[in-house]
C-alpha cells in the first residue's frame, strides 16, 4: 500500500470489521504534542532564568571556589587594575536596586545613589539595562553618568567634554541603532497589553525599543498561558526576537546588539576601545548581562561580576549576592581610588 504525504497507515492496529486505522500525519494529536513539547521546554526554561532557591551545598561551594566573592578578591582585583584606567558599567534592577514586584516602584537608596554620584567622579560609569533608558535615568537622577537603555539599542552620554578624554568636543552622545523598529515595538506592546488581561499579576512594560512581559506575580500555573500568549504574537513579527530574564520575557528587534555591543560601543565613545591599558569591570545580575561577559572574556580586559544568591552557569569571574553588596564593593572602589590619589600626590611632592 502506497503512502501519501496526508497520511499514514498503522499496520500494527487493525479495526475489529478488518482494514486498519488511518492517521493523520498532521493530526490534532500529533500537533498538540508537538506545541506542548515546545512550551514546555520553553517553560522549564523560564524556570532556569528565575531560580528562588539553591539545595545542594556541595555545588554551591564550588561554584563560589570558580567565582569568588569580588569583596574577598577585592586586592586581587584591584591589583589586576595596576595601572589601567577603570571604566564602570552597571545593570540597574537586580543589581543598583533590589528585584521589587511593580517594576515601576524599582528605587534605589539614597546611600546607592550618593555612591553612584562618587564612582561617577573616580570613573566613567555607565548603567546598562534592558529598561527604557529615560526610566531609568528617572530613577537614577545622575546627569554626569552614561544611559544604555533597551539593552543598549538607546544609549546617551553627558553634555560635556569628558575629563577622560579631553580631545572630544562638548557633545550630547546618543546612538539609537533600532529606530526603524519603533512602530512595531509599539504595534507589539498594543497587542500584549490585551492579550495579557486574563493572566492575573502579569504585567507588560514598554520599554522603548524593547517589550517586557513581567510574571513575577504571575502564579505558575498560568506561566504556559503566558508564554503561549507572548509566542502568539511573535510569529507574526520575524523581525523580532524573545529573550528571558529573571521572570520576565522580553521582545527585541532581531540585530547584532546586545549588552556587549553596548559595552564595545560606549569604550569607543570614549576613546578607550583600543586601548591596552584599560580595564572595564561590567556588574549584572541577568542573562542579558552575560553577553557583556562574554565580551570581556574575549577581549581578555577587566571583569565580570554576577549578582546572585545562586549558582548560575556564567562567563563573570567574581560574584556578589546583592545589592548591598554592590554597594559595598563600589564605595571600596572609591576608597582605593582616593588612597591611590593621595599616594600619588605625596610621590609628586617629593620628588
């Protein structure tokens, strides 16, 4: 018996009246197993980008072996920077404040932005996010820091010559690689905020040049919904990708940029990208971040520093658990910075 490409004969299953039963090669059943195969790997998946809770001592003790507390190694690192010129990029939400239920209510401390307004001073410093960058900046308050929003796709720097390098003319940087993609972005987050309605706790975030679908307060159970939603009006924008982060799912515009990219693009705004002498220390909490570890790595400069409770798979060298402990490692970059200033000054003096 011949088979055509609509279906397929069971010849193992013969009906009581003789013949045999005829499927579908594409039937309902073969469909259904096929998309829930599919959501549910996605949905494991979103389970690995937001761990909670971390059992197995044994591992957990050598994940820190290979990635050290940047507090415990803080004279090792600092003696790794002998000599270069240290440039600061942050992640905002996880990382300057505490992960909060309503993303809108992400403040900061005070103590975090009196410590961001005196790195700023010791050195170029950036906060990278995958926030809207005029959100962040509103939580932020700081003008004389550099904004990559959106992942980087939207990034401004301060109005003014940098006293890092005197050679620039006073100028506002701003680079906004995705603009073509705004109507869509917009068309996407219309369409997201209706079908989210139904999915209590969940909330849709429009961040500029990208969208983020928060479930955070969204009970597990509807995490397949959720996730079938989003899946949903994606595969009508080919243009545009679905990447995870800690209990969000984020919509971008499908381009070579990323955290990385934003990383390469602000040293080379300030005349650093080529530099042998320079030493970027990239501080973040997510997955996005790990695409400015990586690039670190690859460029053999500086390092990564994640912000976790938990072991994650990641390219940083150094680890913190939070918040408080960036805020820590930064206010002793500070110190270190000023002890180096006065040292210095006293070698001038005598010589």
């Amino acid at each position: 018996m011949s088979e055509t490409k609509s279906e397929v004969v069971a010849q193992n299953k013969p009906q009581q009246g003789g013949g045999y039963i005829s499927i579908s090669r594409r039937s309902s059943i073969f469909k259904n197993l096929e998309i829930n195969g599919r959501v549910n790997g996605f949905i494991e998946s979103m389970r690995a980008s937001s761990p909670t809770h971390y059992s197995l001592s044994q591992d957990q003790t050598s994940w820190i072996i290979h990635h050290p507390s940047a507090l415990d190694m803080f004279e090792q690192i600092m003696e790794a920077s002998k000599g270069k010129k240290i440039v600061m990029f942050l992640d905002y939400d996880g990382t300057l404040s505490p992960i909060v239920e309503d993303p809108d209510r992400a403040f900061m401390s005070n103590s975090m932005r009196k410590t961001l307004m005196k790195l700023a001073r010791c050195f170029p410093t950036a906060i990278v996010t995958g926030r809207c960058k005029d959100k962040v900046y509103n939580f932020v308050r700081l003008a004389e820091l550099y904004y990559a929003g959106s992942h980087g796709l939207d990034i401004k720097g301060p109005t003014r010559t940098s006293k890092y390098n005197k050679d620039r003319k006073a100028e506002t940087l701003i680079f906004q690689p995705a603009s073509q993609f705004l109507p869509m972005i917009d068309q996407v987050y219309q369409q997201l905020v209706d079908k989210m309605k139904p999915i209590p706790g969940s909330i849709v975030e429009h961040n500029k040049f990208c969208v983020s679908v928060h479930f955070r307060c969204v009970d597990e159970k509807k995490w397949s919904e959720l996730a079938h939603q989003v899946k949903s009006i994606l595969k009508n924008y080919p243009k545009l990708r679905l990447t995870q982060g800690r209990k969000v799912l984020e919509i971008r515009p499908n381009i070579k940029w990323d955290k990385g990219k934003a990383l390469e693009f602000l040293l080379e705004s300030l005349g650093l990208s080529n530099c042998n002498d320079v030493f970027p220390i990239y501080i973040g909490d997510d997955r996005s971040d790990e695409d400015a570890f990586k690039k670190l790595r690859d460029r053999g400069q500086g390092f990564g520093i994640l912000v976790s409770k938990f072991p994650k798979e990641t390219s940083a060298s150094y680890s913190l658990q939070e918040p408080n402990e960036v805020m820590d490692f930064l206010q002793r970059l500070v110190e270190w910075k000023k002890v180096s200033l006065r040292s210095r000054s006293r070698v001038l003096m005598c010589t």
